[in-house]
C-alpha cells in the first residue's frame, strides 16, 4: 500500500459515479484526486479527499441502486432510513461545522439533523446525493 494512503478507507458505490464526484466537490468540499471511467462513461475507480482521509467511489454495476433510489421500492429501506442516525455511512471532521452545513445545504443535501454540540463537539447529520449518510463533526 502507498503510504499516503490511510490505513482505513470508506469505500462507497454510486449509481451516477462522475455526477456524485462532482456533487460532493461542490456540497462537502472534498477534492477529487483520480477519477477513472471505462469507455461508457460508468466510474470504475474514484478517489476524494477529505482532510488527510480518503474515499473511495465506483459504479460497480448498472444494476447498482444508491440507498435512496433502493427506499423507493423497499419497506425495510425506509424503515430504517426513517431515523436521522447514520445506519452506514462515514464521519468525516471539519474545522467548521457550521459553515459546511450550509454548504451541504445549499447544494441539496438532505439534511438529517442540524448542528448539535456535546461534549464530544459540534456535529450534524446528512444524505449526499445518491443517499449515502454522513456526519460532520467539529472537535
């Protein structure tokens, strides 16, 4: 393994992968570094950072459905979709929780909870595009 790679990588499936690269640029701030696409254009191989961390994005097959394409058609889906907490999903810390809520938020991001401070920091709940759950803390 390459050593700047963490030793914990999320790796997520998309069903538009080039569309959800672009998305979470511009909604999450993170920053793309390898996007590879097969001669149709599906994403075989994405990469986004987040600070120092790293995710990894593809479009698997064309059979693939994104959680919130599945809840569509799928009772237990929405039932368990139907709580704010991050059921999968990734937590990912950033300097400045409210600031990147309204970024999430004004990109469309489905917003499952608003910014909430404990003792273990300020954090807040969302769905990206596709339905994937994440959460922003602020330590």
């Amino acid at each position: 393994m390459p050593i700047d790679e963490p030793d914990v990588i999320p790796m997520l499936a998309y069903e538009n992968g080039p569309a959800a690269l672009d998305w979470l640029a511009a909604a999450f701030g993170f920053r793309e570094r390898r996007r590879m696409t097969d001669d149709s254009g599906r994403l075989t191989h994405g990469e986004m950072e987040a600070g120092d961390g790293l995710i990894m994005l593809a479009t698997p097959s064309p059979h693939y459905q994104g959680p919130a394409h599945h809840r569509e058609h799928c009772a237990a889906a929405q039932a368990w979709s139907a709580v704010a907490y991050i059921v999968d999903g990734v937590l990912v810390h950033v300097g400045d929780v409210a600031a990147h809520h309204a970024r999430a938020r004004d990109h469309g991001a489905r917003i499952l909870s608003e910014p909430e401070t404990d003792q273990f920091g300020t954090r807040y709940r969302v769905e990206d595009v596709e339905g994937h759950r994440w959460m922003f803390v602020q330590r």
